[in-house]
C-alpha cells in the first residue's frame, strides 16, 4: 500500500512487520522517532514484543545481546555518540555471531557537538563485523531492513546489519512510499529459528575466553562470511524482486555509468541530489554517472572495479573522514583498483556534508568539474576558509 | 541442599586453590538448580570457569562484556517472557565486585530500576584480582593492593567500602542480602528465597581470595568467618525494604580478621590504623544490631 | 563454521586440576565421620563425594590440596598429608 510518511515512522512499521519480540533503544536526536512510534505500537497492542527502556546505549545493545542470545528477534536504533556508547556490544555482538538489525540514524561526531547528519559515527564501527548498508531513500530503507533481517538470521550469516539511514534528510524526510504487505512480509521473512541459543535443554556455554590458540579463527570466520554475503546478497534481492517487485543489486547501483566519462561514486541520500545533476547535464549530452555503494561492509570491491573499470574520471564522495590519512570510501574504492588490469586514469576523493553541510546542486557540480583535471586527494567541497582564521590569543 | 545432584558447576575449572569465589559460585548456581540462565560479567569466575574449548557450567550461561551483565540478563529475560517461559526458568546476572560496583553499577541500576525478574549476584573479593590486585569501590579500608599501595606516606586504601547494599535496596527492590561462603546454608537459603520472589534481588557474598588477599588457601572459610564475627562483614537481609534478619555475633577484634591477611600487615605497625578498622566494625555493629544478647561490643 | 565460540557444558572434566597439588593432599580418614557433607559443598573444585558416614573421598585428579575440607570438618577426620612423589607424578600423566 502506497503511504506518505516519515521516514522514522516508516521503519517503525517495516520493524513491526518483522515482529521482533524485544526492543531496547536509548534516545537520541534524530533516531526517536522510530523507536517513540514502536512503543506506541507496543502500547496500543499492535505489536507483540518486549520494550525494554534502559539507561544507556551501552545496556540497549547489551539487552538486544542477550535477548537474540536467548533466541528472540530483537532490534535497536541509534545515532552517533549513542552508536560510539554502544562501541564495545557491537564488535561483542558480531563475535558471537548473533542476528540482530540496527537502524542507525547517521550523525555526527562530537566536538563540536552536532546533531546533523554525516557518516562518522557508523564508518568509525566499519571494522566491528557487522554488515552495513546505506540507503538513499526511504523506500530503499524500509525494504532494507526486511532484507537484512532475512540476511542475518540466515544460518550461513549468522551476523548482525546496521542499516544506516541519514540523520534528518532520512528519518524526518517524507516520501511516498510503497509499505510491503505483512502477509507478503510473513512470507519472505519467517518466524526467527536460531542455531544455537541458551536453553535450559542444551546447556552450552557463549562468549568462552579464547586464547591465542582458538582467537584467530573467529576472526576469520566472520572475513569469510562476509565474502558469502557477497555472493547472496544477489539472490536474496532477487527473491525479494519477486515477492514485492522492486529490485536491487543489494550491493551496488549504477546510474547511467556504461557510456560515462565521469562517475561519481556516493553511499546514502547524497545519491538523490547526484541523480538529479547527472539527468539535468545527460539533458544536456554531458556523460556523468553514479555508482551508488549500498553495501559498505562486505565491500564489493570485484563489483566496482567491474562498474568502474573503463571509467575514464571517477571522482569519490565521502560524507565521513580518517582524520591524518585518505577519507574512508575513497582509499577502498582506489585500493578495489591496486594490481588490476585496468583503472580509472584519475580517482579523486572529495568531502562532502561534514556534520550537516548542505549538499547542494551545485555542490555536485563543482566535484564534477574538479574531477577533470588531476587527481585530487580529501578535497573539501563548500569550505569556508574564512572560519579557519579565528585566532585564539 | 543439592548436594546428592551433580554439581552445576563442574570440576577442571582453573580457580586458584582455595578460591573463595568458586566455592560461592557453585553453591549459588546449585541453590538455583538446572532451570537457570546466568549472565556473567568479565572476571575471574569467567576466565577459571570458561577457557575454550572447555566449560565448567552445567546450566546455559553467557559472558559477553565486563559491566553488562545486568543487562545481558535483562534481554534474557525479556526474551524469556516473550516467549512465555519466564515462569520456570530463573535468570541470575552476577560478577564480581569490580564488575559490579565500579563499571557495572550503571547497567545494575537500569536493571534494578526496570523491575525485571533477575537475581544479581555480586562476588566480592574486594579488589580487581583478574588484573591482579587492583583497588575497586568495594576494597575495604587501609587494604594494600596494587594501586592502593602502602607505603611510607600510605596505609593503602584511603576510602571505606561503597556501600553497594544500600544502593541496591534504594532502589525499593523486593530483596536484598549479604552472604558469605562462610555459611553455607545462609547463603544457599538466600538464593532460593530471593528467587522464590518476584522482580529484581540483590545478593552481595562475601569471598576471600587468597592470592589478592595473599592468606594460605586453607584459611578461605576462616577469614570469611572471621570478617563476619568482627562485625566487618555484617551478613543482613532485607525484605521490602525492611531488614528482616542479621546474622548475630559475639564480636571478636577485628585482628583476628588482619592478621592473617597480607594486605592488612603493615597496619600492624600502625596500632592507630588498626583502631580505625575497629571503628568501623564497631559502627556496624551499632547499625545493624549485630551483637548477640548480652554481648557489648567492642 | 564460525569458529571456536561455544563451549559445551560441564566440559572442564577434561582438564585434571590435581596436577597442581604441590605440597599436600587431603586424607580421608574415615573413623568418625558423620557425614555432615560440610567438606562436599564447600569444596571449590567440588570434586568430594560419598553417601554413608567413613565413605566420603575426594577426587585427586581435580583436587588442588586447598586444604579447605581440612578445615571444615568438624570431627578433624580430614588432613592434610603430605604429597607424595608418586602420586603427584601420576597425577600429570592424566
């Protein structure tokens, strides 16, 4: 059914449809929304599951830990500091391999304290083990969370996903979007059966000390599913395809890049504004492209070295920073490159809507007419220099 | 007792000899019984119990992180209703006392403010003995440990015990105790009775460690013994936020407590210093009516 | 296929903890026991069992000569003796 709604409240309702039987959130700006509206629906008995308020970010992921554990469909939300409170369950939760989706409202990083959209806080946790996805619209956003869950809860994943939404531009934008049938939802994603769980029948022991003898394998277990996730992803939007009739790659989207001369390669809503510069300057016989990254982690880089290959210009949008070294997208996507056959004759890194900057138009235009000429390295798009000379003595 | 049944927690496990907390941990786990789901902080008792590939636990448990246990445990039990099977299976969250009072307390507070069904047990071995021998919030008074140290300006720790069992029992919970491996049966009785309740318990028990207290492992009872007779360790239990019970005694000093320990030995130099650990005993002996009829205390 | 991450119950039997006996073992004298079971539940290995009064022992290939039974039990029919060589030497080959 077509709705327009909010972007918050449209993931409360996909998150409904996938009926988890405990929630456990931590307020913060701009992820409460979604959690405010399932309460509601727990309160309103529309759904069937454990609210369980905490105290901390860190305990809401602690809960969902030990609710997934005890083998229940759980789900939390976050943003920023809250992700970075939550830090230490993360890494914890894809070690032990537990299913759980979490919606994070991308945010930045304080200080400054900002409440504006940017991808540092989940970029930072890229290394934790956990399967991300960035959407660039709603619709996108809530069929990702359907996705995920069935990707997680697959007994050859058996990871967690974050599904990173923008901050505002996401979770308070309103679309029209196409709500999935509950019953088309039930069928697509069944009842959670875990692989192993704690119960009084099969006593086993989670979370052991590993010592250098047992560590290691873990670590790569999980390196490997992740390369599985790439080979799934495909067939899993495929059914999804067939279920509700709208499809993704699931890891990458390419917009108008097979004849392109330039490409822009963007992860979340950024891609929205790209979309509408490339159809204005196709307007006008200009070659531009976009490849869009959803999936970050696993990082597909086999799919965008096939995307980009014959790419003459490339230039790279990063919404997040390594502070000291190269922006996060940027160095995957040069290094998808390193030792293969074919390049792009230039790959620029451009930095874009740091802590809420507006993404205009025309800041698009600008990377496309900076991508011309020689490779640029952590160009920052809308600078205002003249900040930069307040002195403090 | 459960002492016929299969012990829950099984031998192998690589406590010191003569661990106070692996004496507490099985009697507390054997009170519960098989229908139990333990969460458990990072620590000793989840190193010398669970070093893979083995487990000494005979029940389903979980560790995931340091002061989270309270909260692993509160998803357990917001799972376990949701699934409608909270009724028969208990669920404990336990750590020790660093665990607990110091990094834990925060996700302890959520747990006991949220009235969830969990019993939270706190082994408290007065110092962070996994790290060796680090001061925590419940290190007592002039104890040496390896931050607290003594030394010529120093008597060692310079704050008296948090005091967790009144934090607890703010929080209007239905039940709240001491323990000590001392007395079993107290002890076993306190677990039962706090499960047989509704909402969220708190039992702190007392358990000497004889590397971090450096005492003979054969003097593990004795000291815990000993630190409840001086009054240093008052052994209480409250109900609705009423006390109900306190273990009474006939007060011994309290060297008789820190004269076996290495970590009070240099106060024997310092007769002032050991005055003051009197003092405290004897406050709480005052506080909780501890002395036995017709015995003055100290 | 995730790698070493669950560990199955009671699977610590595994590792024989007498091995690190080095001075003293308990000797169950078995003359006036009562079989107040005190030495049972306050073991940490909780490696002593028996029924009847005189039948309670413990299991060297756990125990770690604490000494803790020794203590406890109130008809002084525990001590601790000291470890002789055999056995130790038996104990590691476990």
């Amino acid at each position: 059914m077509r709705e327009f709604l909010e972007g918050s409240l449209a993931v409360a309702r996909i998150i409904k449809a996938c009926k988890p039987g405990v929630i456990s959130a931590y307020p913060i700006t701009p992820q409460t929304h979604m959690v405010e509206e399932l309460a509601n629906f727990v309160a309103n008995g529309e759904l069937n599951s454990q609210f369980v308020n905490v105290e901390s970010e860190h305990s809401a992921a602690s809960v969902v830990l030990g609710s997934v554990a005890a083998g229940v469909r759980s789900y939390t939300a976050t943003s920023s500091q809250g992700l970075f409170y939550m830090a230490e369950v993360i890494f914890n939760i894809a070690g032990m391999r537990l299913p759980l989706v979490l919606t994070c409202a991308n945010r930045a990083i304080s200080a400054p304290i900002s409440i504006w959209n940017d991808h540092q806080d989940s970029i930072s946790l890229r290394d934790s083990g956990w399967i991300q996805f960035y959407t660039e619209n709603l619709q996108e956003t809530v069929d990702f969370h359907l996705i995920s869950y069935r990707l997680s809860e697959d007994k050859h994943i058996m990871l967690p996903v974050m599904v990173c939404m923008d901050g505002y531009t996401l979770t308070h934008g309103i679309e029209t979007i196409d709500m999935p049938d509950e019953a088309k939802v039930d069928s697509f994603l069944p009842p959670y059966k875990p692989l192993y769980k704690l119960d009084v029948d099969n006593p086993l022991s989670f979370g052991p000390l590993a010592d250098p003898d047992y560590y290691m394998e873990t670590r790569y277990a999980i390196h490997q599913t992740h390369k599985d996730v790439l080979e799934i992803m495909p067939k899993l939007t495929s059914e999804f395809s067939r279920v509700f009739g709208r499809h993704y790659n699931g890891l990458i989207e390419e917009y108008h890049t097979k004849d392109a001369e330039r490409v822009i390669v963007a992860m979340g809503s950024v891609c929205g504004t790209v979309k509408e510069v490339i159809d204005e300057l196709r307007a006008k016989g200009k070659k531009v492209g976009l490849l869009k990254i959803i999936a970050y982690r696993p990082f597909p880089a086999e799919a965008i070295y096939e995307a980009l290959k014959n790419i003459p210009k490339v230039a790279v949008l990063d919404r997040s920073l390594s502070l000291g070294s190269y922006a996060p997208v940027a160095s995957e996507v040069k290094a998808a490159f390193f030792g293969k056959k074919k390049r792009p004759e230039v790959i620029s890194s451009f930095v874009v809507g740091i802590g809420g900057r507006d993404i205009t138009k025309d800041s698009i235009k600008e990377v496309l007419r900076l991508v011309n000429g020689r490779e640029k390295s952590n160009e920052f798009i809308d600078l205002k220099p003249e900040l930069l000379k307040e002195e403090y003595e | 007792m459960n002492s016929e049944k299969k012990p829950l927690l099984a031998p192998g496990h690589t406590a010191c000899a003569g661990c106070g907390q692996a004496i507490a941990a099985r009697l507390v786990v054997d009170a519960a019984g098989p229908n139990t789901i333990i969460a458990n902080s990072t620590g000793c008792l989840e190193v010398f119990t669970t070093k893979y590939p083995e487990s000494a636990w005979e029940i389903p448990w979980i560790h995931s992180l340091f002061e989270n246990s309270a909260a692993v445990a509160s998803g357990i039990e917001a799972a376990l209703r949701y699934l409608g099977k909270k009724e028969t299976i208990n669920v404990i969250a336990q750590g020790g006392d660093g665990g607990s009072a110091d990094i834990g307390l925060q996700a302890i507070s959520g747990m006991l403010e949220r009235g969830q069904d969990i019993l939270y047990v706190c082994y408290d071995n007065e110092a962070y003995m996994n790290t060796g021998v680090q001061r925590s919030g419940l290190t007592p008074f002039n104890s040496n440990t390896s931050t607290s140290p003594a030394g010529s300006v120093s008597y060692g720790n310079i704050r008296p015990k948090k005091p967790m069992p009144e934090i607890a029992l703010a929080h209007g919970i239905p039940y709240v105790a001491t323990a000590t491996v001392a007395f079993v049966p107290d002890l076993q009785r306190k677990v039962k009775k706090a499960l047989s309740i509704r909402g969220p318990k708190y039992i702190q028990v007392h358990v000497p460690c004889p590397l971090g207290w450096r005492h003979g492992p054969e003097l593990t009872l004795e000291i815990a013994k000993a630190a409840v007779e001086t009054g240093l360790y008052p052994i209480i239990e409250y109900e609705n936020g009423s006390l109900i019970g306190v273990r009474k005694i006939t007060p011994r000093p309290v060297e008789d407590y820190l004269k076996s320990q290495g970590r009070f030995r240099h106060l024997f130099k310092n007769p002032e210093e050991i005055k003051k650990i009197q003092d405290i005993a004897n406050n709480n002996i005052q506080k909780y009516g501890l002395a036995a009829a017709n015995q003055p205390s100290q | 296929m995730f790698g070493p991450l669950i560990a199955k119950p009671g699977s610590s039997r595994k590792n024989k903890t007498g091995s690190w006996r080095i001075e003293s073992r308990p000797k169950f004298l078995k003359k006036d026991c009562i079989a107040c079971r005190m030495c049972v539940v306050i073991c940490p290995e909780g490696c002593i069992s028996g029924k009847e009064k005189n039948t309670f022992d413990c299991d060297l290939a756990f125990c770690k000569g604490c000494g803790n039974c020794a203590y406890i039990c109130p008809k002084k029919d525990i001590e601790m003796v000291s470890e002789e060589p055999e056995a130790a030497t038996k104990n590691k080959k476990e």
